[in-house]
C-alpha cells in the first residue's frame, strides 16, 4: 500500500479510503447496501490487512447507524486506523437540525464521535455547501473542535471553487484551522473537478479524496452497452447519483475501460481505478461495497500499471470539453501557466 500526505498537513492516509455508505442499509440507503455487523467486522480486518488506515463515513449514512457500526466493530481502534466523517445534512425535523451552523456543526460532532465510541474523529468535513450561515461562524466552529481536542484535521466536500477559497481564506484572516482536503466526485465519466477544484487542490496544497471513483458502480466493467443494468447493483435498485450527462460517451468509456482491464487481466474497476491514482492532486479514493469480493477486487488497483498508450487512450474517451473561460486562456494564456493551469489545460497544449 502507497502512502500520501494529506494536503498541506503532516498526516499521511493510505491511497484507498474505506468507503461505508453501504453499512446499515436504512432509509434511502438501502438501495446502496445492507452490510451487517458481522460483516462490517470482516470487511474492516480486510482492508486493515491490505494496508488501509483511512475510514470515510458520515452522520446521514443510515442516519447513523454507519457509525454506530464502525463504533461496534472496532470499539478499540486498529493500530494506526484513522476515521473521518461528516455533517451539514439534515439529522431531524428542526430547521437548527441542518447546516454548518456552530450549534449544528458541535452538536452533530458529539453525536458522532459517541456512535464511533472514540475520543476523537480524525478528518471532520462539511458534507455540503452552506449558503446561510456566515463563513466565519462555520470555521470558528470548527476551529474551536480542534481546539477542544474533538477533531485533529478539518475538511470539506462538495464545495465549488469559490466556496472553497472563500472558507479558505476566511480561516487564515481569522487565524482558524483551515481545510487540509476536499472530498469531490471525480471519475472517468466526470472529470468536471479539473476545471477548478483540482487546479485549487494544487495551489492551495489540499488533499483530494475521491468519493464514487467507479460513478455508483457504473465504470466497474459490469455495465455493458445494450443492456440492462445488473441486479443488486445500485441503477438496478433506483440509486441515481452520479447523474449520467451523456449515455453515448459513458459507453465509448466502459468499452475502453473493458478492453484494458481484458489485457491486463483484471476488472475494468481496477483499470478506472489505476487511471484516478495517477491524476494531479488525487491523494486516496474512497472505496466502498456491499461484499467481500468487490472490495478485494478494488484494493488491488494498486498493483495494475497502466502504460503510456492505455493512459492516453482512457484521457482520449474521457476528455472534457474547455469550457469558457478555459477555452480563451488556452489560446491565449498559456504562455505564462502555471502548474495549477496545467491540471487541465496540459492535454490541450500537446503538440
């Protein structure tokens, strides 16, 4: 297993995350998973065993019971096993029960690290952006969980660029704890995050951990053109997240995906995989599942070596189109890039 620091901080996470959205199997939930205790226990000794140190989870999982697993499963912490976890989403009926609001924000952390049966959450994110609730109030809040020994390293998810430089900022003006890492959606079917949220990661020395890396399932080499989706996979069961924006192109990606994977003699899930452990910035991949054989299956990515020509033929399928402003600085800016521009403008200046 490969080891990288955690943004601009002295932690280093292992390059594979456990992912465990499909632990408890409640609400909306249910349609990603059901894993049981027992089996939480096997699976958390398998990826202990492969070298993984970093368990993702989240107070909404289940509405709880995610953690409340993790909790149960390892009451004494592995050795060297870090955990992090998330809020900002609704956890009740109350209009306070919601947000990254310093009443929310402590409230949801206590409740948290109770379910996880620990003195302290590794990496506490906000779950989502927070439009009402002034940013300095979000990061004092924050702030004063390191503090208080609650938390040891902050972050955030699904923020937009400028969400994210504007938390940024308001932390080192206020002397707060500021983000160590962002957790995005990044894929080979979605590669929106190299317009802004990747060239951020490289110039503010953020850590990438990347959430769905095979799109709910859908790059994991069983979705095949034609037909229809696999019973017990999530499409099957309703699950719609990520949003497919174009059927076409998605299947012009798992042919190729399929094909590498057949020379290589592995799933296309390890092949999509390999190709995100290279990409600028990317630190871990959170990777989850409902049974033993899906996350022994993605935990030896790690092993598969892509060469050149198969990288450039999966960056060929899977390119974004330079959107404006990016279409303009590349014709006329390029002369004085940056390495944070050439995150997504280097394919563009080839040749």
């Amino acid at each position: 297993m490969e080891y990288r620091q955690l943004g601009n901080s002295g932690l280093k996470v292992s390059v594979l995350t456990m992912g465990t959205m499909t632990f408890g199997g409640k609400g909306a939930f249910a349609k990603v998973g059901n894993v049981s205790l027992e089996e939480v226990r096997r699976l958390i000794d398998i990826v202990a065993d492969a070298g993984v140190n970093l368990i993702d989870t989240a107070n909404v999982y289940s509405a709880g019971a995610s953690e409340e697993m993790i909790g149960e499963a390892m009451p004494t912490r592995k050795p060297g096993m870090l955990i992090a976890t998330k809020a900002r989403f609704p956890t009740g009926a109350s209009p306070n029960d919601r947000g990254s609001s310093r009443w929310h924000l402590i409230r949801e952390c206590e409740a948290s690290l109770k379910r996880l049966r620990t003195d302290v959450i590794d990496l506490y994110q906000l779950h989502q952006w927070d439009g009402q609730t002034p940013l300095e109030e979000t990061m004092e809040a924050l702030d004063s969980l390191v503090r208080a020994g609650k938390v040891r390293y902050v972050g955030c998810s699904n923020f937009s660029g400028w969400h994210m430089m504007k938390a940024l900022e308001v932390a080192r003006r206020d002397h707060r704890v500021p983000f160590v890492s962002e957790q995005i959606h990044y894929t080979l079917q979605a590669r929106e995050a190299e317009y802004e949220l990747l060239p951020i990661a490289v110039d503010q020395k953020l850590g990438v951990l990347v959430w769905s890396p095979l799109a709910g399932g859908l790059l994991s080499g069983k979705h095949r053109r034609n037909k229809a989706a696999p019973e017990g996979s999530r499409q099957f069961a309703g699950w719609t997240e990520p949003p497919i924006r174009d059927e076409i192109a998605l299947w012009t990606i798992i042919d190729e995906v399929v094909a590498i994977g057949e020379a290589h003699r592995v799933s296309g899930a390890q092949i999509a995989l390999a190709w995100l452990l290279r990409r600028p910035a990317v630190t871990s991949l959170v990777i989850g599942g409902r049974t033993e054989a899906q996350f022994r299956d993605n935990l030896a990515c790690v092993d598969v070596r892509l060469t050149d020509e198969e990288r450039q033929r999966l960056d060929k399928v899977s390119l974004p189109p330079l959107i404006y402003p990016y279409w303009h600085q590349s014709w006329s800016a390029s002369d004085r890039f940056g390495a944070a521009d050439l995150v997504l403008h280097a394919p563009f200046l080839k040749g």
